[in-house]
C-alpha cells in the first residue's frame, strides 16, 4: 500500500481510482465492509483502490472537551487497512480550516480535483463538510455534476444492533470486550512495557506484570480473560492469563492500573513489550476484606478464564 499523509501530498490516481472515505477507527465489520466494496470495484475495472482519512480525529480539533480515546493509534489503524489490500491511502490533514470547508468544497477539492475519483464508497450514516451538514443523498447529487459514482453500503449488523466505532466504545466501557470484538471481526489489543511494581502479586502467590495505562480507550475496570504475546528467542510466543484493571481498593489504592498475570509463567519480563489481548469479560473490580479473601478469589477468577479462553478461538465467532 502507498500511503500519503498530509493534504498537500493528496493526488490523482490515473487508474480509475475507486474512493472509500471515513475515519475507520477500528476498522471494523462496517469499515472493512466498505473498504471491501472499493478493492472489488476498483479490480473490475483494472483501477486503484483508495482511502481518504483523516488526522487527527474531527473530535479531536473541533471537541477537545470530549476526551475521546481512540480504538487504535493511526500507526495501528494503517496497519489495519494495508493488510486489507487497499492500494493507496491518502491522509488528509484535519485542522479547523478544513473543517471550514463546505460539502461542495469537500467533494470538489478533495475528490474530484485533487484525486480524480471515479467511484466514491461511503457508509449509508457518512456525513461531511462543514458542520457535518453534508448527507449522502448530498454527495450523490455532486458526484453527478462532478463526474463520479457514489456507491452506499448500509450498516452492519451483529446480535441486531448496527456496527459503529461509537457503539464499540460503549460496549468497552461497560467491559463487554467479547461483543466488541465480534463488531471489530478481531480481538481488542493494548501493547504496553513491563514496568517494575511493588511484588504484591508475587506475594500472594499471582506474579503480575505492570503496565502504565496507555493514553487510548481502555475496557472498564475489572479482571478479563487474555491472552499474551510476547518476544522470546524463538519467536512470538502467546500464553493465556489475565488481566486486572482498576485501583486495587482492598489495599486502600486510589490511581488506576494494569496488571497482567500469565498462567503457569515466571520468567523474567522487566522491560519487555507485551502484546495483550482481551478476551472476555469475568468479573468487576471490588474491594475484599482480605488479601486472603482476594487470594480466593483470583484462583477462582483463574479457573473461569482458563475455561474461557479453552472455549474461544483465535477470532470472535
């Protein structure tokens, strides 16, 4: 994939270039719906599949206040979409000037001058432009002046309710990783350093890893079932465990943490980068009248994520 990052790096594709456009945090069921549409459309017609995003996130410029935490890193997303197979990836560049432009403006600008766009794949829910106050039926009508077609994929569904990367944050705010996954098509991952901590774990007989939150969305506080790749001598290794978030209350802690206990494991990993996956959801975070009442309870916690990740594969099903 040839990427692009920047608007004044934006240009014509001569071979017939078939757009997909959106944001595409997460990549999920809808977005590679889309993007699947455009590589399909584009080889039947000998041309070029691409994708128009945008960095940073419109929330991120236009509602700072909102704190939103991303479902991956822009570096992780591009990963995500190259191994679609898209061909070219343009990013544009998202500051309060483009903001300001009109949905004709957009779409002339961007689609028609600077890439030359045949066909245009959007979401039946996109919206653009100023205010967001272009539709699709909006775009529909420029493409025809405008010299390209505009192709509408309705939204995914799953369990009924429709895929959206705002209903995935949800779902991980309310710790229900399993059903976020199975709308991503992929287990939800957070890569992070193994930091020394203060050996309570050790002490009570669940040697843990120590992470520092990273600055993007993290589940809600509680224990999961995961699984952990890490870089040994012969290659990436995964080893199931678990994963506790939260301020460990039974020992009067206040600051939030990640800690992560590998299953029949103790080498030492000070140092390294581990690869965590989220699995399923076991319980919330609580505070115990004892360590001993804790112990119990993590053994327990143990033995239902053992069950858990025995039960479920590779990728959501």
């Amino acid at each position: 994939m040839r990427m692009f990052i920047g608007s004044a790096n934006i240009k014509p594709i001569e071979a017939y270039p078939v757009v997909a456009i959106g944001n595409f945090d997460g990549l999920h069921l809808g977005h590679q719906a889309i993007l699947a549409e455009a590589i399909q459309r584009a080889q039947e017609k000998e041309g070029t599949s691409v994708i128009l995003t945008f960095e940073p996130h419109p929330v991120k410029v236009l509602h700072p206040e909102r704190d939103l935490r991303l479902l991956s890193t822009f570096q992780v997303k591009m990963r995500q979409i190259e191994a679609t197979g898209i061909d070219v990836a343009f990013s544009a560049e998202f500051n309060k000037n483009f903001a300001e432009l009109s949905p004709y403006d957009f779409a002339k600008t961007y689609l028609h001058n600077k890439i030359g766009a045949k066909e245009v794949v959007v979401g039946r829910n996109f919206q653009f432009g100023k205010d967001r106050a272009g539709k699709v039926e909006d775009l529909i009508r420029f493409g025809k002046e405008l010299g390209f077609e505009v192709v509408v994929k309705d939204p995914v569904t799953v369990d009924g309710i429709p895929v959206s990367s705002t209903k995935i944050r949800e779902l991980m705010k309310e710790g229900n990783v399993y059903l976020a996954a199975r709308m991503m098509g992929r287990y939800y991952t957070m890569e992070g350093k193994v930091l020394p901590g203060d050996g309570m774990g050790k002490k009570l007989g669940f040697p843990t890893a120590n992470f520092r939150l990273p600055n993007e969305l993290v589940p809600k506080e509680g224990v999961y079932a995961v699984r952990v790749a890490t870089l040994k001598a012969e290659g990436y290794v995964t080893l199931d465990g678990i994963v506790y978030i939260g301020s460990r209350p039974t020992f009067g802690e206040h600051e939030n943490r990640m800690e992560v206990h590998i299953f029949d494991f103790n080498e030492d990993i000070y140092g390294k980068r581990l690869l965590v996956t989220f699995i399923d959801w076991i319980r919330g975070d609580q505070k115990f009248e004892s360590s001993e009442a804790l112990v119990q309870q993590m053994k327990k916690d143990s033995e239902q994520a053992r069950a858990v990740l025995k039960e479920k594969g590779a990728t959501p099903g």
